[in-house]
C-alpha cells in the first residue's frame, strides 16, 4: 500500500510500505527554501525513516532548485545521513535534474556523506527505471 505521509511546499513523501521504500518528490519551491526549511525537511525524512526502518528511497530531485551550500553539506553529514543508516537505509536511488548546478550540488553532498560502504546510490534521468532499481534485492 502506497499512502503520503508528508506534503510540505517544499516536499512530498510517500510511503511504499509493502516495499519499504520512502518515494520523495521535491517541488519547485525548492527555490525559496532557506537553509533552516532544507534541514527542517531532511529531519522529516529521518523521522520517519527511523520510525519505520525503511530500506529504499526513491528521490525526485527534477524539480530541486536549492542549492547546498557546504554548511548543509556539513549538517546533512552529520544530522541526516547517520541516521538514515543507523535506522536501515540501503539503497538511494535519485532521480536527478536536468540543470547542471543543482545536479552537482546534489550529487556532491551525497558524495560527501560517507555512506557509500553502507548504502548503494545511483542517479537516473528517468523515474521508472530510479523505481526499478531501488526495488531490485
């Protein structure tokens, strides 16, 4: 059973639970978000990932226009990623923007987390084949 369980301007998430797998769509809002609304999101995301031990997440960031900054690059190493891991996290599977900035800024900061011996990560241009893989054992 897919239900959303969040819906923010910035944010929407889905839970996959049959499949243990968060689905995340980032909006075009994203441009407006400051730095306190991009740490407050990612610690909605956390909460429910240790609540539930998800596994998956699948992340739409086409419409991710936030650009992080090394500060939250920081932050997310330190307040988003370890627990993401701690709580089951596995696979992170993202659907990346066509803009180049956004794409490296995004794909910098998961670089940077530290997770790559616990959680495999891939990028994708397209949303079924993201959907694909995440759901592969």
């Amino acid at each position: 059973m897919v239900e959303t369980i969040y819906n923010s301007q910035f944010l929407e998430m889905t839970h996959d639970s049959q499949n243990s797998m968060i689905v995340y769509v980032w909006h075009p809002t994203t441009s407006n978000m400051t730095n306190t609304d991009y740490q407050n999101e990612h610690l909605q995301i956390v909460k429910f990932s240790e609540m539930h031990q998800i596994a998956k997440h699948l992340i739409d960031t086409r419409n991710f226009t936030f650009t992080i900054g090394l500060e939250m690059q920081e932050w997310a190493n330190q307040n988003f990623y370890p627990p993401l891991m701690a709580s089951g996290s596995r696979k992170f599977s993202l659907v990346i923007p066509s803009d180049l900035f956004a794409q490296v800024s995004i794909e910098q900061t998961v670089e940077d987390s530290g997770t790559a011996d616990v959680v495999q990560t891939r990028y994708f241009d397209d949303i079924e084949k993201a959907r694909a893989w995440a759901l592969e054992d």
